[in-house]
C-alpha cells in the first residue's frame, strides 16, 4: 500500500472531501482485538475525544494506561472514573506541562522508566482567543503546544519506543493532526527563518485561530514525513491521524460565544459521536501496520498529504522545517537520539541527515 507522499495530491474540492470523510460510516475496532498485557500513553486524554479514546482502549483490554496531563487534580478525577470503568487496568496519571520543556523531558525519561511500551498517542491541543507568547519558550500557543511540544516529546519518545517495544511487534507513535491542514495559507512559508515567523505578533480572531491551528498541523505532517526516513518502521511505526469533526467539545472554550455557538451548532449536525472519532485514534496507534508509516491518515485510510508538500517548494520548506527543528533542540540532544534510532535501518533504504 502506498505511503501518503506516494499518493497524488488531493483533486477534488476540499469541502466535498470534508463532507464525504464526515459522512463515512465509522469502523470500530476489529471485535478480536485484544490489548492486555500491552501499556499505552495518551497525552490529551482528560477531556474531548482524547478522553473516548481513553475509554476504547479500556474497554479493549488495555492493561496499563499513562495519561498524561497538565491539571493533575483533574487528571486524577478522570483517572478514579476509568479504573470504575475498568478495574482490571492499572491507569496511572503523570505530569506532563507541554508549555514546559523542563516537564516534557521529565516526562520522557519517566516514560523510559516503563517494562514496555506499545503506542503513545500525542493529542494535546490549544485554541486560543488572543495572540499569547509562552513565556519560557517565547513562542506563540497554538504553534507551542501543536507543534514546538509535540515535536520535542515525539524525538524524544522514539529511542524509547524503540528500547521498550515487544520483540517482533514495532511500537507506534501516533501524532493527531487535521485534515484542515488541506486548506492552510502556511503565509510563514516566506519568512527565512522559517518558524521563528509564527511568533509575530499578528491581528488574532477567530479566523487566525484557525489558520494557525491548520498551518500547524501542516508542520505536523512535515515532521512526520521526514521520520519516515530516519525510524526503522521494524522499532516504531510513526503516523499522523485527522479524528474528523466531532460533536462539541471544550476546545473552543475561549472563543467569543457567537463563535462558540456557530461551531456548536455545525458539530451538532455534522460532527462525528466523540466514539468513532476515538476508533480512528485507536486505527493509527494499534491496528495500522508499517504501511502508514510516514503517512498521514483520515478516515481509516492512508491519505495524501496537502499539496503543498508535493512541489519543490514544499520539499524546500519541509527540509527547512526539519532543519529549524533540530537546531532549536540541541539543548536536548535530539540528533545524537536520531543517529542512535537509525542506526539499525536498512542499508537499502535513504538515510536522512540528522
């Protein structure tokens, strides 16, 4: 099965894609899967799909469960309602602040802690209602959290992942992206650097909410592209997955309300039940295989990627965005942790320079 790179570029208008992936009849887990003795990490697992994805992975067996979660008070209260849920499954709840660098590294390296390691999935996600710069970092919210974060925590997470999977079983590292990366402008595109330009400060509303939060799923998908080449997909299959819409939840809570109210309403009729968008998180982290490795999936299937990333100029910026990447995060070793996971990869396969 082809990658999402190998796919050609999306044809058809957007919003008749949107409606048809909206209105495609959810798949649930396979009725024989079976998850005990296995251990899965969920970062973004308190409220909102996340949490519907917390109760699928009970409800299939899952032996050890580590949310990871800013408000431990909260984190706590939803962990006291899973083990209710499922009182044969060990959910444990870590601190993990991903507007802290300090507190992601903390969390890898408990992470390393583990026996085994079968899936993270990495959901944590921010709208914010005004132009914000985290203090520690500098950088602006949406792109902190959904990107800068996520990122940091996923290279990271792969020499674990690789260290701690079952023999013959590769782990899975699963990012949630969205298919609203198809209709981003990426008008940071042109700035040289590159990502340092999402912390302008620019005019925040609703509608650059949303643009931001679409441009960084685009980067999203460019970090995934270019692990492709660097993660034996034998140790950890690494894959990004879009849930689809789903009906309302408090991710638009600092929005004004006539935004609010809008979106509720369009969720309302449109949005997928919180369930079957926890079946496609569930698909990407435990039943897709090595052929989404790479890849960008929506749906319950591999899918291309925006077509941006098919041009010359998108490869460009991809290499730029790796690049950028990479350098921000000395501080971390994240090279050194990149030559460490390739080193096993076929000779026959391309080498990504690190």
């Amino acid at each position: 099965m082809p990658s999402s790179i190998d796919l050609p570029p999306l044809q058809e208008l957007y919003i008749r894609r949107w409606i048809r992936g909206q209105f495609t009849k959810p798949i649930p887990p396979a009725k024989d899967l079976d998850l005990s003795g296995q251990t899965g990490i969920l970062v973004g697992g308190t409220d909102g799909i996340g949490l519907a994805c917390a109760r699928v992975l009970l409800d299939l067996k899952l032996s050890t469960l580590i949310l990871g979660a800013r408000n431990m008070e909260k984190g706590n209260a939803v962990a006291k309602t899973l083990t209710e849920r499922s009182e044969s499954s060990n959910v444990q709840v870590w601190e993990l602040e991903m507007l802290s660098y300090d507190s992601i590294q903390d969390f890898a390296k408990r992470c390393a802690t583990l026996e085994r390691i079968d899936f993270v999935i990495l959901g944590a996600s921010v709208l914010p209602s005004d132009f914000r710069l985290n203090p520690s970092t500098g950088h602006e919210l949406t792109i902190q959290v959904h990107y800068w974060s996520t990122a940091l925590l996923s290279l990271l997470l792969l020499p674990v992942l690789k260290e701690k999977h079952v023999h013959g079983k590769p782990a899975h590292l699963t990012i949630i992206s969205s298919d609203l990366a198809h209709v981003a402008e990426f008008k940071e595109g042109a700035s040289d650097p590159l990502l340092p330009a999402f912390d302008e400060p620019v005019s925040w509303s609703p509608s650059m909410a949303t643009e931001r939060y679409n441009s960084c799923k685009v980067l999203v998908m460019m970090l995934v592209l270019k692990l492709k080449d660097v993660v034996d997909p034998s140790d950890v299959v690494v894959n990004c997955v879009c849930p689809g819409m789903s009906k309302p939840t408090a991710n638009e809570r600092e929005q004004p309300w006539v935004f609010r109210s809008i979106t509720r309403l369009i969720r309302n009729v449109l949005g997928r039940p919180l369930e079957a968008c926890a079946w496609v998180y569930v698909n990407a982290a435990v039943e897709q295989g090595a052929e989404s490795h790479g890849s960008y999936l929506a749906s319950w299937q591999i899918s291309p990627f925006p077509k941006l990333m098919y041009t010359e100029e998108g490869k460009l910026l991809t290499g730029r965005v790796w690049t950028e990447t990479l350098e921000a995060f000395k501080f971390a070793g994240v090279k050194d942790l990149l030559s460490s996971i390739s080193a096993r990869k076929s000779a026959q396969q391309p080498t990504v320079k690190v």
